[in-house]
C-alpha cells in the first residue's frame, strides 16, 4: 500500500479527535465524570489508549472541550434554525434559550463541566471555546453594542451564572424564572427564542431519561475506506 497524503493522514487524526469527544460526552453523561477513566474513553471511541494524551493534556481539558463543542454547535443549530433571521434581539433570545436549555437537558454534564473551571486547570480556551467564543461575539453585535469587548464578557458571565444558578444542588432556580431575568436584562419580549413549557425545570425535558444521542455534534466524512482504500490506521 502506498503511503498516506498528508491529507488523509489529518482527516483520520481529525476523526480519531472527534471520536474521543463524542465518547468523553457519551461516558460522563452516562457515569459521572470519577467514574470514567481515560480508558473506557479510548475503549467507547475504539482508539489507542495513548491518542488520549497526544490529543488532550488530561481528563478535565478533554471534558471541557468536549462540553464546549456541545455548547457550540447547540448554539450554532439554534441561531440558524429556520426561519433564519438577522434579528439581534431574536438571535439573542435564541442564544439564552439554548445555553439554558442544556443546562435543563444535560444536568449532570454541564454541573460537571462547571465544576472543573472553577478547580485549579480553570478555564480551558481551546479550539471548540474559540468557535463557541466567536458566536457569542457576534450575538453581542448583532443585538447592537458600542463595546463588545465589554459586553461580550459580560454576556458569557451572566449565561454562566443563570447555568450554575439552574444546577445549584438542593436549591435549583427554575429555567423559566431566570430566563425572564436575562430577557428583561437585555430587552428581550419572552416570546421570542424558544419559551420554555410551563414548570420546566433541569433535567425534565422530552429526551429526559433517555441516553442521549451526542453524534449529530461530531459529523463524519467520507468512511476511511475512501480516504485511503483502506482502513482507519489512525489507532
């Protein structure tokens, strides 16, 4: 067999990445994050267990990016949502719909997530922060803002602070009063974004009590097969 492009070989380490991701959300979703190891992630992403380390530097930053691609094309898929508007005060309303929206869908998930950028690792501005990052900037300036390096700091810290009010253990506030704070905040009328049904609260969604099916977040391209005529060596 002849030997690879450089191409193909960066399509299968872009796989093999994306892989990891998408078992790290799947395994912490399904086990809490102390009881998934490094392991059983390369085992559910069917990789070698040393792509783990080449890729991310330890469990919580794997975490965090992994948390940070949900984040991002959730909201990604909420801005451009038919209809598709250019609306600021609709994409705005849909920005805060969705951030709260996974704190109600995925709970456990996003308290986990919340809880490691508060230990000492911090935040961690990776690639999938970076693109999460670039929606929320531009939300900022569609909605009309004479300083984004202000308001868009300010945007992400009241998003953080209205998904960690939401998880808070044994004394959650409900999704709905928080979002009419965050829209009167803004100027935002509540029928706008999503609206939440009456008495939603985190964790009671129409996928609740389901595993939850993260692979539309991690899209592949053609099999590996076609890349190279034959298959994935990447592990």
């Amino acid at each position: 067999m002849s030997p690879r492009s450089p191409e193909v070989n960066e399509e299968l380490r872009r796989r093999s990445r994306e892989r990891l991701l998408q078992a790290t959300l799947e395994l912490v979703g399904e086990r809490g994050y102390d009881a998934t190891t490094l392991g059983a992630i390369a085992d559910r992403a069917g990789s070698a267990r040393g792509l783990v380390s080449y890729y991310f530097p330890g469990k919580r930053q794997l975490l965090q990016s992994a948390v940070h691609r949900l984040m991002h094309r959730t909201l990604e898929d909420a801005l451009e949502c038919e209809p598709r508007t250019q609306d600021g005060d609709e994409r705005l309303a849909r920005a805060v719909d969705a951030i709260l929206g996974l704190a109600r869908d995925q709970p456990l998930l996003m308290r986990t997530h919340m809880a490691g950028i508060l230990q000492a690792e911090g935040f961690v501005q990776c690639p999938e922060q970076q693109r999460l990052a670039a929606l929320l900037r531009d939300t900022v300036l569609r909605h009309g803002t004479l300083d984004v390096e202000r308001d868009y700091p300010l945007l992400r810290a009241v998003l953080m602070g209205a998904v960690y009010a939401m998880l808070v253990p044994g004394a959650p506030m409900p999704m709905a009063t928080l979002r009419a704070e965050l829209f009167r905040r803004y100027g935002l009328e509540w029928e706008r974004g999503f609206p939440p049904g009456d008495g939603e609260s985190p964790g009671e969604s129409p996928a609740h009590g389901r595993p939850a099916d993260f692979s539309r977040y991690f899209e592949r391209s053609r099999p590996a097969a076609d890349l190279d005529g034959g298959t994935d060596q990447s592990k």
